[in-house]
C-alpha cells in the first residue's frame, strides 16, 4: 500500500506542479484540484506538465471561497477520484498547492506503513478549542452562514447578529458530535470511503453546506464517527498568526523546517527557491528524523508572535510605537531614580559611580540642562543636554537615553523643582526605581539663607513651592498604577540610620552585589538646616516633609559628637 496526495491548487501553479511531479516520480498517485477561477490557459499550461505522469489526475470543478463549502466539495471530489483511479492508495495526504514535503516519500510511507489502521487529524470539541478567531465556535454550527465573510463582510455580521436577536438555532443531526481541526489532515482508505460512501450523506452534506468555515470541521467530525484510531494531530506544519492568518516560509527558514521533523509545511512562499531545491531531493541526510514534532518550533513562534504584537521592551520606532496599555514597560533596562541624596552629600554622584560601577548622572531634567555624567553635551544616541530638545518630549528622551545604554545601568539625581512631566512616565515603568529623601530640598535653601544677602521673602516662597511640588510627586508614586519600586524616607528619617539606608540604596540598585559600605560620602553641614526650618514655621510654613524639627536638631548635634555623621566643612 502507498499514500496518495490530493492537492487544492488556486495559485503559484508552476510551484505546485513542482511538487505534484516530485510526488508522482515516487510512486505516490496525485489528483490535483485546480480552481475553475484560474484560467483556462493556465490549467493547461499546468496540466501539460504533468501530461506524462500516469499516476496524476487534474480536475476542475469548484470554485473555492475561503470559509465556505466550495472547499469542501472539491475535497470530496477529488478524494472520491482518488479512492476510484487507484485502488493500492491506504492512506491519503490533504495538502495545498503551496504545501511543501520536508521529508522523503519513502519516510512518509514507511511511516504510515507502520500505523495502517490510524487517521492522522487534529479533531477536538469546540469546547476544547483555544484557537478560533473570529468570536465564533459553537455557533459555527448552530447559526446559518449563506454568504461569504470575506466578499460580503457587513452582511456576515448583520446576518450573524440578526439570528442571534431571534434565538435561532439550527439543529445539529443527531449522528453527528460537532469537531474543530487543522483543515489538513492523513486518513485511510477505509475512513474516507466510510465518509464518502455513507448513507445520510446528502443530509449531512446539507447541513455543513451552511456551517462556517466548514472545511475545519467536515471531516474532523465524521473521522469520529468511523475510525478506527485517531491521533488528534496534524502531519502537516501549518501556524497562524495573531489575525489567524498562516505564516508564510522563506528561506531563511530552511533549518528551523529541517527541525520540525514534520513531513510536510505550509504555507511556502513561491519565491523560496532554497527551500524547494532542499527538500524536493533524494539527499539522504533528508531521512534523518524521528516522529513529527511541530512543537520544536512553537516556542520560537510563540516568542516571535509575543515580539510582534508586544515589540521589544522600551523599543519606540515608527513603524510600531506601543500602546501604553499593551506594554510590559516602559523603558529597556532597569535605571534608578535618586532624589535628596546628592544635594545630602557631598560628591555624592562620583562616590556612588565609583562603589556601583554604573553610570551616575546629575539631574538630566533639570532647569538649566541634561546633567549628563561627566559634563558631556552629547549622550548616547545623540541625545542633546539642551532642556529646549529635552522638554518637547521628556518620555521619549528617558527612553532613548535607557535604550542607548543597554547594559550598563543608569542612575539620575531628581529635585522637585525639576521637570515634573517625567514622573508619570517614571512611576508607571516597573523598570524604574526610585529613592526620595523627602524635605531635602530645604538643605540648600538653608545655606542661602545663611548669607548676608538673603531674601528670606523669596527663599520661603521657593520652600514652598517645593513642598507643594514634591507633596504632589509622592502622591503620584504612591497611586494603586504607579509600578515603580519606591523607597521613601523623610529627612530625619533618613538621617536617623543614614549608614543603613545608604545601604538598602546600594543593594537595591546592584542587586547580587555584596557591597558593604566602608567608606561614607561626607555630609554636607546641616547645621544651619533646623533654624531656618523653624524660621519657615514661624512665618507660618509647616515644613511636614523633612520630619519633626526638634528630632532633626537632635540628631545634627548628637551625631556630630558621636561621630555618626561626617560633615564637610
């Protein structure tokens, strides 16, 4: 017994008689169905190459319409020539004239030779079914579908809507348990004379004349009622994308094919003349596989769907610019975000590069410029310190500025009175951290006060406006959305168990780094900070953000003594 192929053939014919030749010079029959669309020069052209090959038939009967019947009949119709003409056929193979052998023909016969009594196709319950698109699984069979989706497509739906309204249902004959597959399958002879031959034909062909997309269902349904064995799977490698809409294969995709150990694939473009020279041959390193195993590939496909509708993280191009509710996040890398700490200490930026190794830049979205690290005007990917560029889009230039520098990770220093239009930004992107030392602000307001020109007017206004600010930046942070991870201490907090926190700050940036911290950046002086604080309640500012004043004077004094803060002088 051999296997014979039925080929449904609308397009690419020069490529489809390529493989009915290949096919047929190996001893295995082929009926090719051509659409009646395709012109009558055409079907003779393609019917003059195959003239000497006894075991081919062309027949052209239907005119196919994707999702409806005509697909089915002309199955039928050539699977009904194939069980006439050659009676030595055991199983036969449903492809495409856009399908492609991966394996010999002698792997394939041998292979069913081995299994003569089993029908290979994917036949599942629709409540099984997780790969349906189109909103419709049940209803394929219980609904009334008498146009085509594709030429009359408002009609479909209104149609579709209309039954529903009514609560019509068609009634599903009672011989038949409704099943969803992959629309190419391997049946034996015997199966596929069963469905052919069977009694209430005429009523179960009328039924699935007004089922959707009934070549996904026919045969998947009647295999059930008359095998033998099924394996519910597909000898035939065929994925679909998103849309539901099949992969097309280049070649390029020569050795992930190869890897499917599959024996055949769909859907070939016709341009690939690699993968056509590859695989229609005799090369015996073809034969050198095991049982069909599609999911080799499925994850590789899994991913590349996920990279198609999702894109690479952080990645905004013109050609996919993400939606902000269909992305992971928002940037490419993990980056910190440090506010307080480099107006607390002194140095503090270079300290902080030298212990991480990362790159430690000042307050890229300050007033007066991008502080990138090191004083350089120009970043990575051409990113100008001017706050004008900057400003027209702060989101785009935090995310550029991430996606340049991947590998290495950035840290920046944030003030309240720096651009607050990033924060948004910031406090949804879970690859943002973020560490607040709030009311630290007030330690350079208060070495201006000190000055014998000091407007203590104007630097309480500022004080102020900073407070409201950053007030209004925690609860942002703080927000159920927000996915950024913060770490929020007021001053006197802070400096309550300065060493500790530092730490917690440098683990949390480098995590997997044991660093300890020997050495501590030098403190700026603060005390001229607990008097102007007071100076700012009495002039009737509560200055909440920094902590309670009297536990700042404490600490100042007390760790002054004690040795526990370094001060620079």
């Amino acid at each position: 017994m051999t296997v014979g192929f039925v080929l449904l053939c609308h397009q690419s014919l020069g490529r489809a008689a390529q493989v009915a030749a290949h096919l047929a010079e190996r001893d295995c029959p082929v009926v090719v169905h051509v659409d009646t669309r395709v012109s009558a020069a055409d079907r003779g052209a393609f019917a003059e190459k195959l003239k000497g090959l006894a075991n081919v038939r062309v027949i052209s009967r239907q005119a196919c319409e994707w999702g409806t019947w005509s697909i089915v009949q002309a199955t039928l119709d050539a699977a009904g020539v194939m069980l006439r003409d050659f009676p030595g056929v055991g199983h036969v193979f449903l492809a495409s004239g856009s399908c492609l052998p991966l394996r010999p023909v002698q792997a394939l016969r041998d292979y069913l030779g081995q299994r003569p009594d089993t029908d290979f196709i994917e036949s599942v319950t629709t409540e099984d079914v997780g790969w349906t698109v189109g909103g419709l699984d049940i209803e394929r069979f219980t609904l009334r579908f008498p146009v085509s989706w594709r030429k009359h497509r408002r009609l479909f739906d209104t149609y579709v809507r209309l039954q529903r309204r009514v609560g019509f249902r068609r009634r599903i004959p009672q011989a038949i348990t409704p099943h969803l597959g992959s629309q190419w399958w391997c049946l034996t002879r015997d199966t596929l004379a069963a469905i052919l031959e069977a009694d209430d034909r005429p009523e179960i062909d009328r039924y699935f004349r007004r089922v959707w997309i009934p070549d996904e269902s026919y045969f998947q349904t009647l295999a059930r009622r008359y095998a033998r064995r099924i394996e519910s799977r597909s000898l035939t490698l065929s994925k679909f994308d998103v849309h539901g809409r099949p992969h097309l294969f280049y070649d390029d995709h020569l050795q992930l094919l190869r890897r499917s150990d599959c024996f055949v694939a769909r859907k070939i473009w016709p341009g690939a003349g690699a993968l056509y020279t590859a695989f229609l041959s005799d090369d015996p390193g073809q034969g050198a596989h095991g049982e069909p195993n599609p999911g080799k590939i499925d994850r590789l496909f899994a991913k590349a769907t996920e990279r198609r509708v999702k894109g690479r993280t952080g990645l905004y191009m013109q050609s996919r610019f993400p939606r902000p509710d269909r992305v992971n996040a928002r940037t490419a890398a993990p980056y910190a975000v440090l506010q307080g700490l480099d107006v607390l200490f002194a140095d503090f930026e270079g300290w902080l590069s030298r212990l991480t190794g990362s790159r430690v830049h000042g307050r890229l979205f300050g007033a007066e410029r991008a502080a990138f690290a090191g004083g350089e005007q120009v970043f990575n990917g051409g990113l100008s310190d001017s706050p004008i560029l900057r400003d027209y889009n702060p989101q785009a230039f935090l995310a550029n500025l991430i996606w340049n520098t991947r590998g290495e990770r950035q840290i920046f220093q944030f003030a309240p009175q720096d651009n607050l239009a990033i924060l948004p930004f910031v406090a949804t992107d879970p690859q943002a951290y973020m560490a607040v030392v709030s009311g630290a602000w007030a330690i350079p307001l208060a070495m201006q006060a000190v000055r014998p020109d000091a407007d203590f007017v104007a630097l309480r206004r500022e004080a102020a406006l900073l407070q409201r600010q950053e007030t209004e930046a925690l609860d942002l942070l703080s927000q159920p959305t927000s996915k950024a991870r913060l770490r929020h201490w007021s001053l006197v907090e802070f400096l309550e168990r300065a060493q500790d926190h530092l730490q917690l700050v440098v683990d949390e940036i480098s995590p997997g780094t044991a660093r300890r911290l020997t050495d501590m950046p030098q403190m700026v002086d603060l005390t001229p900070l607990p008097q102007f604080l007071q100076a700012l309640r009495n002039e009737g500012m509560q200055p909440v953000l920094a902590g309670d004043l009297g536990d700042l004077e404490a600490l100042i004094q007390g760790g002054e003594k004690r040795g526990r803060l370094r001060v620079a002088k």
